[in-house]
C-alpha cells in the first residue's frame, strides 16, 4: 500500500481528532451518570433498581434508535448524520440538565440515547470508511481513549462542579455548553463522506436489514458486542455506590478512581492500539480480555480497604476492561463491507445499548441495599461478567475480515 502523503496524514489526525471530541463528549453524557449515582439515589430517594433504569433509559432508547436508522443510514452522507445526531444529543443534555424530578430526567435520558445511539455508530462508521484496516487498530485506540479523557478530566470535573455548585445539574450544563462549541467546530471542519454511496446497490429499508443480518460474519460480531457489554455494563454502573457504601470510599474521593483509571488509560489505549495492529487484533484482544476477569473478580469482590488500595484495583479495571474494546471493534468494523457499514454499525450500536441496558437492568435486580445502606451481591454480578467476557473471548476467534474476503 502506497505511504500517505503528509497532507493526507494531517487531514486523517484533524479527523481523528474531531470524532474522538465528539465521542467524549457522547461518552461522559453517559458515564458521568454513575459517580452521580449516589447523589441521585438521596436527592430523588430511589433504589438501586431505580438508578439502573436512569442508565438503562439511555441505552434502550439507543438501541430502539439505532435499530429504525439501520435501514436507511447509508442512503445519506456521513458527514449529515452525524451532526444530525449531534444535534439533538446537545438538546437532549439540555433537557437532562433542566430536569426537575427523577420522571423528567427519565425523559431526558431517552432524548438523549435516541440521537446518541446513532451518533456512536456514526463515528465508528467514518473511521472504518476512512482509515484502512492496517491502521485502525491504533484509529480506535485514539477514538477509545475519548473514554480516557472523559474519565480522567471530564468525570472529575462534572463531580466538582456537582459538589461546588451541589447540584447534580451542574455538570451536565457544563458539558451542554462543550457539546454546543464541538458540534459548531463539526459543522466546518468535518468532511463531505460520500464514498459508500458509490457501491450501495440497497434502497429498500427491508433488504438491508435481509443483507446485514443474512450475513453468519455479521451476526457472530453482533455476539461479540452483545458478550461484551453483559461482561462490562453489569458491573460499571454500580462501582461508584458500592465504593461508597461498601469500601468506604467517599463521595469526595470517588473522582480520583476516574482520575487514575483515566489517566492510566490514556497511555495504555495507544499502546493496545499499536499492539493489535502489530501483532493481531484477535490475539491482542483475547490476551486483554482473559486478563480483564482479574479485576472484574477483585472489584465485586472488594472489602472496606485503605483509598490507595481501592484505586489499585480500580486503575486495574479501567485499564484491561476499556482496553478490549479497541482491538474488539476493529475486529467488528472489519467484520462488513462499506457499502453496508453504516447500517451494520447503527444495528451493532443498537444491540451495544440495548445488551447494557438489560445487563445493568438486571445487575439493579441482583443487587440489594441493604438497611445500613451497604450492597449486597455484588460479586454475582462480578461472575456473571467473568462468564460473558470468556463468552466474548470465544465468538471473536470466529469473525474474519470480510474486506479482506471482499476486496470490492
């Protein structure tokens, strides 16, 4: 393959760069949700179960979205899409921060989710149209370290603001006010993305949906995500409440496991980046998630310990849990053709939020808030985890490159 031009690499990194900005703000609308998770169960006296469905809203009304936009996302330039779904993701956190009671904010949630759900799938779309599969391992490395940056800078100060204003309203003004200048800066520096319309033969809504989900390739990494967010987002909303009522971390101290796992992240989501594209996608990816089910166990497992203790194995989490992803999804956008990336990329995103909805649903259902406010059972959402992720670990050994099977 012929060595990009200086001009070319510039225009990629520019690219790069703007969707990783909007993937942090789309990915700390969401996160910022679970260290608030104390706060919101004493402001609006709500259970755990309750709290899981404030996730849950989000990532249900995501995967309903994502599914009615499968079928005719590739009709349109990438470029209108996204900042189609931009937009009304910037309203949605408008409204959350205007809620006034736990209802309006469920409300809020679902506005949110709906243009988030295709939002997500939209970034990942132009990366696979637009940077070769011989590089996006490391694509995906800068894409996911958004998350980083969202926890390392965005979530702590969300928590501040949170704390300094004490109002739990406060980060999400803050973060509607960003998502507005990322979404102007959008609008003018984004590209035209045309490409895929040149080869898409597909105009019935119906047949896409008939070619996407005829494909046995397709359907294994529908698996693959849907393994991985049961062995993720069962555990990840209610670490902040269970440090909190469980390890004796404070309220206060929860923004220095996000600053720590952030930050460690930062560096480490390159690094596996490089790695996958080095030594395999599948082989970085399968090593990273049998590792992952080390912390997951310590994490749902964790006793009162000292602070320095708790972010040990919570950096530990942050590190191997987020750091499956970027092999995993160069795996996933690698598993279709452009022609139908798109819409294979909304379906995916779909049963993405769809299967964390339900997994921390269910996680909400496991738990129980016991009178001295403690949680209990925890750790069998820990083992629920541990066997998805060897589930995942699995079904991501059957996907092949379909580029590299279809090379038009």
């Amino acid at each position: 393959m012929n060595q990009p031009t200086e001009k070319k690499v510039l225009k990629e990194w520019q690219l790069l760069f703007l969707l990783a900005g909007i993937q942090f703000t789309h990915i700390l609308d969401f996160v910022i949700i679970m260290p608030l998770g104390p706060r919101f169960m004493q402001v609006f006296s709500i259970n755990p179960q309750q709290f899981g469905f404030i996730v849950s809203s989000y990532t249900f009304s995501a995967g309903i979205a994502g599914i009615l936009g499968t079928g005719f996302i590739d009709r349109f330039d990438r470029k209108a899409v996204l900042n189609t779904s931009y937009l009304g993701f910037v309203l949605g956190t408008y409204l959350s921060a205007m809620s006034p009671d736990y209802n309006t904010l469920l409300v809020a949630r679902i506005v949110s989710g709906a243009f988030g759900g295709i939002l997500g799938a939209m970034v990942f779309s132009i990366v696979g149209d637009v940077i070769p599969y011989e590089r996006r391992g490391k694509a995906s490395g800068i894409i996911m370290s958004a998350f980083s940056f969202a926890s390392v800078a965005g979530v702590p100060l969300g928590l501040f603001l949170a704390t300094e204003y004490n109002s739990w309203s406060a980060p999400f003004w803050g973060l509607s006010f960003f998502s507005t200048v990322i979404l102007i800066l959008s609008h003018f520096i984004m590209p035209s993305i045309r490409t895929h319309l040149e080869k898409n033969e597909y105009h019935s809504a119906f047949k896409v949906y008939k070619i996407i989900l005829k494909d046995t390739n397709h359907l294994k990494a529908f698996f693959l995500i849907i393994s991985m967010m049961f062995a993720g987002f069962s555990v990840i909303p209610f670490i902040s409440p269970y440090m909190v009522s469980n390890v004796g971390v404070s309220e206060k101290d929860l923004s220095y496991l996000y600053f720590f796992g952030g930050g460690a992240t930062i560096f480490t989501a390159r690094i596996i980046g490089i790695l996958a594209d080095k030594y395999g996608k599948y082989k970085v990816f399968a090593t990273i998630a049998v590792l992952s089910t080390i912390p997951i166990y310590l994490i749902t497992n964790l006793p009162q310990v000292p602070l320095y203790q708790a972010l040990i194995v919570s950096t530990l989490f942050f590190i191997l849990v987020s750091g499956r992803f970027i092999p995993a999804l160069a795996i996933i956008t690698g598993s279709v053709l452009p022609r139908n990336r798109g819409g294979f990329m909304s379906l995916n995103s779909s049963f993405q939020q769809i299967a964390s909805g339900l997994a921390s649903s269910i996680s909400g259902i496991i738990l129980v808030k016991n009178s001295d406010g403690s949680m209990s059972n925890y750790e069998y959402v820990g083992y629920m985890a541990i066997v998805a992720t060897l589930i995942a670990t699995y079904i991501g050994s059957k996907i092949h490159v379909a580029e590299q099977h279809h090379p038009t």
